[in-house]
C-alpha cells in the first residue's frame, strides 16, 4: 500500500465532498461566505500545527482549549489596555509558550503521561479563567479588528498567515532534521536516544511549539471581533486532534504530516456548511464528524494489523 | 536392591523432539527423559536449544516432530494450559507473579478454579496460603505485596504455587542467577525436599558446582542436539566442558589481516555500579576486532552500554586514542566517535515504521545543527551508496524498515552507524537471528570495515562466531572482564572462561 494512502484518501474524500457540493449546492461558492469559514477556521488550523507535531511524537495535549481562552482574554485585556498588536502578539505566544513549557516540563521532565497531565492544565486554566474573570466579557478597543483594516484585507491576511505557518510546519517536518527527530521519538523513543538524539527535549520543545502557536492562534481569533468571551476556544482540543486523527497523523505516534491533517481540517469543516446547503438537518452534523473520525481510526487499525501480520 | 516390580516408567520422556523458527533449527531431534524423585541437570551455551526444550515441556511451543510422553500418555498438541493440569510446572528467573498483589492473592490466583463469579473465601484462601508456604520453608505473610519481596521470596512463591498446583514435574530456570549463597543453600534445600517427594525436576544451570552439588543426572545440549545424558557421578567438571563445546568451528570464516595498529580506546579498571559492571580494563587497536565472550547475563551488553554513556561509568579512565573521554549520553558518545548496534534491533535497532534512508541518516542528524535543511537527494544518495554496499536486499530507500529480512534489517542497523564516521564501532550479537548467508556476508563487512582501519568490538554468544572473527578474545563473567585470549584460541578455553573454570583444570 502506497505509504501516503491516508493522506490520499482524505484529500480525495475531501474533494468528492466539493464536488457534490458544486453540483447540488453551488451556493457553497459565494465568495464572501467562503472566505469568512476559512478564516473562522484558520486560528484552528494553526493550533492543528502543533497538535500534529504533539500526536506525531507520541504525546496528547489536551489543554490547547483551555490556553487558547487563556490567552485570548490575556491577550484581549493587554489590547484594551492599549498595548498595540505587535506588543499584544508576542506576549500572547509566551503567555501559550509558557504552558506548554509547564506541560513539557511534568511530561518530560518528570516523566508522567501527557494525557492526565494535560487533562489538569486544561482544568487548572479553565477553572482559573474563569475564577478571575467571572464570565466577564473584554471589549477591545478600535483599531484592533482587522487589524483597523478593511475586513476583506484582514481576512485575506489572516489566511495568510496561516497557510505560511502550515507550509513552514510542512517543510520543517520533513526537511529540517529537526522534524526528523519528532518521527523518531514518537516511533521509538528507545531507538532514537541510541541514535543519539535527546527524546525528552524532543518531547518538550514540542509542548513549547503548540503552546506558542495557541498563544498566535488566540491573537488571530482576537481580531477577528469587537470583543473577546472566556469560553471562546472550549471545545478546540476536539476539533484539533480530530482534524490531525482523520488526516492520517497515527495516534500511536511516527507517522503522518500537517498536510494530511490540513485535509482532515477542511473536511470536518465542510461538514457543517455543506449540510446547510444541501438543506440536511443540522443535527446530523456532529454524527457525521464522529462517523468520519471513526472510519479514519478503523482505518489506521486495519493498516497497524496489515504492517504486523506483513513481517511480524 | 530389592528384585520388585519393574522401576516405574519415567515421567516424562521425549523422543526425537525438533523444532525449527523459520531456517533456524533450534532442535533437530532430542531425547530427554525424567524420572521421578530426581534432579535432571540440563547444560548447554547459549542458543544450544535450552529454552525451546523447556518451552516444549510446558506446552509454550508444539514440537515439529517427535513426541512427548507423560506419565504413559503420548501426548500431541500440548498447550500451556493442558501442561498445568499433568502437573508441569516452570519456575522462571523472573517470577511472574503480579507485584501489587499479595502472597495468598497470587497463590489464589493460580491455584483456585477458574470462574468470573465465583465467591472468594478469603480465610480459606490464606489457610492454604499459610500451609503451601511452610511446606517450601518459606516465612512469609500471607498478606504482604509480592513487590516487597525479594527474588528469593518470591521464588519460593512460585514454587509454593507449583506444590500447591500438585506438580509432579518442575522445570527451574537458571533459580540460583540473582541469588546469593545463603540464599541459594535455602533454595536447594527446598529442591532436595521436593525430591524425596518424588517430584522430578528439570534444573537448568550454568554453574557446574551447583549441578555437582544437586543434580543426579545431567543432559547437554550442543546445537539443537543432545550430545548425551550421564549420571553425575560418573564425570567430571573438565568432562562437561568438553561435551559442551565438543566440535570445530565449521564455518569459513574471511581471515584477519590485523598486524596491530594505534591503540584506539583503552579502559582502565571502568566500573559501573549500576550497570554491575567492574573493573574492566582493555585496549583496542585500529583494525583490530575484539571479541566479547561470556554467557548471558555476564556484562558485556552492560560493558557496552557504559561506553556508550547509556548508564556511565562511574569509576576507572575512558581513553579515546589517549584522551581521556567520559561520554554521560548517546548523544555524547556519538559526537565522540562511538557507535554501538545494539543486540535487539527490532527494538531498538531499526526503526520499523520508518523508510531505509531515514533510518541510515538517523544518527547523523544529531550531529547536524537542528536547523540543518536537509537535502533529500542527498539522503536518498547515501541511502543508494549503503544498500549497495552492504548489498541490502529491499525494495528502495524508501521502504519501511519493516519489510526487511532480519539480515538485511541489520545491515540497515549497521549502515546507520557506518553513516556516523565512528572510531569505535561496538556490535552487540551482530548475526542473532540471522540466516546463514547473511550472516556470512555481515563477517565479511566486519571485516572488511576492520581493513579500513575501524576499531571493532564484537559481544557475540556464538562461539564459532567469537573464534572466527577474533583477533582477541576478552572473556566477561559476572561483569568482569576475566580473561583475554589470543584469536587462535580453542573452544575449550574460551568455554572453561566464561563458565568461571580454572584453565588448568579445564585442561586436564
């Protein structure tokens, strides 16, 4: 089997998907709408970055909901204040650069399994966001949406940004040694320590590198509305793993790319639209992403037990 | 002796047993028999079949072909499970007890019928907990952890649950490995009663003195075959040895063509407490190829493994061509000049999910910037040069490691290392599990990179292997390096060596 026959088959599921919308609902196109789910999506697309590099070297994290809030009301206050966006960005990915250097440091500093350590972040920052802010709202200031540019322009800018971010992510992988390694440890972690590469560093730079691009992503999503709410970003941790579990990222680690996962994204995401359109009641949404996760992970089942019973 | 009924037919016997993994042949037709209320001795190197024997007799592998009689049953098709109820049991080296549960809980586990709903009796449970422990000697609660116990203790379990499970026969696995004297005179005791129970026991060991001291009888195993069962009274130390080794190194092996050169790395005294490694010290020179003999469980995976500062040395000077080098990781080890090829490379050696060219460049990232852009052409290159040269069989650079022979996986494993530029090339069990010809054709690369100047040591526990591709033989037992033998050294010495004999005795 061809070694890229998930990321294909996404992509062309993808592309039947289009297809059928062209031809039953060609109202999908309209420029302007489709512009606007593209940029809804394109903080998650840059948030799935991070997840897929996390999943590929075998770790979870689970918190990027609760660090996107974070950040988003940390970065929205900062604005309010009237930092300008180039001083609110920056701090926005130290501020998500940080937690993920909290969670790096339980994961592979002290050894303890990623899914029960972010499990508590995702708690602890939720909880504390909350506590702090009361479920108050942050208004920002003008100027900041969009930049204080036109929508079109900002929307444009905001894809963008995202697309270089998924194209530098891409070539990073499999270009920069770097990226190599994030295959290594998460295949075998054992095997890479003799080759001498330095697995839990490996592991921590990871957690660092999604909780910066949380801390970008939630700088993204600010400008995209007059006010921030603290529950913005509840329910990203899903939406991310997901998108990079159907776009062929093994969730036993080593195998898969940010390319597959883009794929995975954009087909979740035509889920809701494409229903819309075809007039299907909307409540079959979340049945069909679940039924599409499922098929992907039965998939990467069926794959595991044919490369076993190949050579075992 | 009194003129009664014929002697009782033995408890087990096989005959003609073979089993064969894939091309390997690990038994080519045994004959083993045991009788009640003895202590069978079971001897051999490393890979002589001990383990497939013993799997057989407990049902964990079907035989090929011969049989199996127990108790005047020929059996087919023995299973694990059919084994327990004849009465065979197996006590590993390891226990395989369940640590977070206790003594009477693991005893329970094994010995109550089965039933997902059954009610448990918990006094009842410890009752006969209380009484299978006195009756092996053991002072044990039947309350604590198995986890707080030591080896010993929870030997002693293991056996407790094999009197309790009415074993008539009892397979022990090296017992006395991790076990001091104190411990060990208990234990034998404990063997002792449960023959004069009429209990036959299998006991495999590689310490002649315990075969002397408890065995009745004593079978080797040399390459799959027997090569003859004797009452132990009726040989001697050198004796066994002798039957141990007994053959020419059969193989062709390519010649040395080392004359000596640089020393290249040089070990004094180097100790690694927790790596039980001591007081090591050697010089390899370039081109030489040194060989690391010894039986399993000696130290020398753990020698290798301090060189590679996988567990570092904490005593003694590492010299690397004069200077002093104390490498704390692999990482370090690497940039040094050092590469090991580790022993169990469908672990750690080649990464299965990854293609061939990945897999040869893997360590030579590390040594690269992070931020290095990596030229895939160029990978796929050097991929192409390796597959050539060490003639990989395979279907490109770009199929996973998986799909690869055993031979060829090892090829990769050692392409990976040869892509490092090393000094010091370190090869733990090279051709393990390897066919012929690729094992052949691996002795010729070794060679060959030795030619070229490499300084190669080779930990390997076939013996042909060690005497074949030798320039010195260093011998380790009990994580000292013993011995050092000329190349030209003969099977017996290195044998007597690695088993703790005195040459001179060996010899005579």
């Amino acid at each position: 089997m061809n070694r890229y026959f998930r990321e294909i088959s996404v992509t062309v599921a993808l592309g039947l998907v289009l297809l059928v919308m062209a031809g039953f609902a060609p109202g999908f196109y309209q420029a302007q709408p489709l512009l606007s789910l593209i940029t809804r999506e394109a903080p998650t697309l840059v948030v799935m970055c991070g997840m897929a590099l996390i999943i590929i070297s075998r770790q979870i994290d689970i918190s990027v909901g609760s660090q996107f809030s974070v950040c988003s009301i940390g970065a929205g206050l900062l604005a309010a204040r009237g930092w300008p966006l180039v001083a609110v960005l920056p701090a926005a990915m130290m501020m998500g650069a940080a937690f993920g250097a909290f969670n790096g440091w339980l994961i592979a500093g002290l050894r303890l399994p990623s899914i029960v350590v972010t499990l508590a972040t995702m708690v602890m920052l939720r909880q504390g966001l909350n506590l702090l802010q009361q479920g108050a709202f942050v208004n920002l200031p003008d100027g900041v949406q969009w930049f204080g540019l036109s929508q079109t322009v900002g929307q444009w800018t905001l894809v963008a940004a995202a697309l270089s971010l998924l194209l530098a992510c891409g070539l990073f992988m499999r270009h920069v040694a770097a990226g190599r390694w994030v295959y290594a440890v998460g295949t075998d972690a054992e095997a890479a320590r003799l080759a001498g590469i330095r697995p839990h560093w490996v592991t921590f730079l990871v957690f660092v590198f999604v909780g910066a691009l949380t801390g970008l992503a939630a700088t993204m999503n600010l400008v995209q509305s007059p006010q921030i709410q603290p529950l913005v970003g509840s329910g990203l941790e899903l939406k991310v793993i997901a998108a990079v579990v159907v776009g062929g990222v093994a969730i036993s680690g080593g195998r898969g790319n940010v390319w597959g996962a883009f794929a995975g994204l954009l087909l979740l995401a035509c889920v809701s639209p494409a229903l819309t359109h075809l007039h299907v009641e909307a409540y079959w949404e979340k049945a069909i992403q679940g039924m599409i996760i499922l098929l992907a992970v039965v998939a990467d089942g069926l794959r595991q037990r044919g490369l076993k019973g190949g050579h075992g | 002796m009194l003129s009664g009924p014929p002697p009782p037919p033995p408890l087990l016997t096989l005959r003609r047993a073979a089993k064969n993994f894939g091309g390997v042949r690990a038994l080519r037709g045994v004959d083993f028999d045991l009788q009640a209320g003895e202590v069978h001795a079971l001897l051999g190197e490393n890979g002589a079949g001990k383990s497939t024997l013993i799997k057989i007799i407990t049902g964990a592998h079907q035989p090929d072909a011969g049989e199996i009689i127990v108790a005047g049953r020929s059996l087919t098709g023995l299973t694990p499970s059919l084994a327990q109820q004849l009465g065979i049991a197996c006590i590993y080296q390891q226990p395989a007890l369940f640590p977070d549960l206790t003594v009477a809980e693991n005893i329970g586990l094994r010995l109550e019928p089965a039933g997902s709903m059954r009610r448990i009796n918990w006094s009842q449970r410890r009752q006969r907990a209380l009484e299978l422990l006195a009756r092996v000697g053991a002072n044990l609660s039947p309350e604590a952890e198995v986890r707080t116990l030591s080896m010993p203790e929870q030997q002693l379990v293991e056996i407790a649950c094999a009197v309790g499970a009415g074993a008539r026969i009892v397979v022990m696995d090296e017992p006395t490995a991790s076990l001091t004297s104190r411990e060990q005179d208990r234990l034998f005791t404990v063997v002792r009663e449960l023959r004069s129970s009429g209990v036959g026991i299998i006991y495999i060991s590689h310490r002649l003195d315990e075969i002397f001291t408890l065995a009745d009888r004593v079978t080797v195993l040399r390459d799959g075959e027997s090569v003859g069962t004797q009452p132990v009274s009726a040989i001697t130390h050198a004796g066994l040895i002798k039957l141990m080794v007994g053959r020419e190194v059969d193989q062709l092996y390519p010649p040395t063509e080392f004359t000596g050169g640089e020393i290249v790395l040089e070990l004094r005294n180097v100790g690694c407490a927790a790596a039980g490694v001591y007081n090591v010290s050697l010089a390899v020179r370039a081109g030489e190829v040194f060989g690391l003999a010894g039986l399993v469980g000696a130290g020398r995976s753990e020698l290798a493994r301090v060189l590679f500062g996988l567990t570092p040395a904490d005593r003694g000077e590492i010299l690397l061509c004069g200077k002093p080098i104390t490498p704390r990781s692999p990482a370090e080890a690497v940039a040094l000049g050092l590469a090991y090829v580790p022993e169990d490379r469908r672990r750690h050696g080649v990464v299965l999910e990854l293609p061939i060219d990945q897999n040869i460049t893997m360590a030579i990232h590390a040594r690269l910037f992070p931020t290095a852009w990596l030229k895939l052409g160029t990978e796929r290159k050097l991929a192409l040069d390796f597959i050539r040269d060490l003639a990989v069989k395979c279907a490109g650079p770009q199929a996973p490691g998986g799909s690869l022979s055993g031979g060829n996986q090892q090829k990769v494993s050692l392409a990976r290392w040869l892509a490092t530029q090393p000094k010091i090339l370190i090869l733990d069990e090279p051709t393990q599990g390897v066919d012929v010809g690729a094992k052949s054709e691996i002795h010729r690369i070794i060679r060959q990179l030795a030619k070229a100047g490499l300084a190669v040591i080779m930990i390997s526990s076939d013996l042909p292997e060690i005497l074949g591709m030798s320039d010195r033989i260093g011998v380790m037992r009990g994580g000292k390096l013993t011995t050092i033998l000329p190349g030209q050294s003969d099977a017996h010495a290195v044998m007597a060596a690695a088993l703790g004999q005195e040459l001179a005795k060996g010899a005579a």
